[in-house]
C-alpha cells in the first residue's frame, strides 16, 4: 500500500509541474531535466553511485549469507549519507525527487537495522526488491543535467 500511496504522490507532482526542473525534455519527453551546477549535479550522481554499491554489497551479502556485510553496505546510504550533500542542494531538487531520496535513504536504513537484527538473507533481498523500485522510479522521471554557464 505504502508504495503504492508514493508512487501517486511522485505522479502527482511531476505532472502537475515540478519547480526546480526545465519544462521539457525533447530528446527524452518521459523525463524531466533537473539542471543543476556542476558541483551539485555531481554530488547527486556520487550519491546515486554509493546507492549502487550498497545494492551490489547487500546482494553479495545476502547471497553469501553475511548479513553484517549486507547491513554495513545499507547504512552507507541511509540517512546518515545526506550529509555529504552540498548545502542549499535541497531546494534546488523538485518535491518529487526529494521525497524519492528521502525515502531511499530510510530504506537503506531499514534494511541495514533488519540484516543485523533478523539475520534474514531473503528478508534482506525483498527489502531490497522495494527500494530498488524507487531507483527506477527516479530514473525513469528524471535526466539531471549540466546548469548552463551564468544559470
């Protein structure tokens, strides 16, 4: 139900006009363009790296039965990793994209407090089953891009 609530909400937004993102996309129509500076538009893509190593380390985890290894890999992108996010950042995404991540995150989190409570493999990887809809969502919605020059 809960991904079901989110994913009309992120609907919602994004087709009622999202602040923060260019009005259109010709090359991609589907997805909206986030234009952001460089510094800013890297540090989303770093912290989008980081959510695919601890997918791949929570895999690994889970498939070799180390649930220690698969809650490490998770935290790295809970909450705890906004930090490295540069100031003002936030108010330059959409709604839509901050609910996203926000929502990744407490996943990572979630996870990673299950793997080292429960121990559970299969838990871990239908967990992760979830969160990975939000990875898609987002890239289905979004292209971030480059801010031109004096933008």
């Amino acid at each position: 139900m809960t991904r079901i609530v989110l994913f009309l909400a992120v609907l919602t937004v994004f087709y009622s006009g999202v602040s923060g993102a260019a009005p259109a996309n010709p090359d991609d129509p589907e997805r909206q363009v986030l234009l952001l500076p460089p510094e800013a538009r890297s540090a989303v893509l770093r912290e989008m790296r980081i959510f695919l190593q601890s997918v791949a380390g929570v895999l690994h985890g889970a498939r070799i039965g180390d649930l220690e290894q698969a809650a490490e890999q998770a935290k790295r992108s809970g909450m705890g990793a906004r930090a490295m996010l540069p100031q003002g950042l936030m108010g330059r995404l959409p709604q839509a994209f901050r609910t996203l991540g926000m929502d990744t995150h407490r996943r990572f989190d979630q996870l990673a407090m299950d793997a080292a409570q429960m121990g559970d493999p299969d838990l871990a990887l239908e967990q992760l089953d979830r969160l990975m809809d939000n990875c898609v969502a987002c890239h289905a919605m979004y292209r971030i891009d480059p801010e031109p020059a004096g933008g």
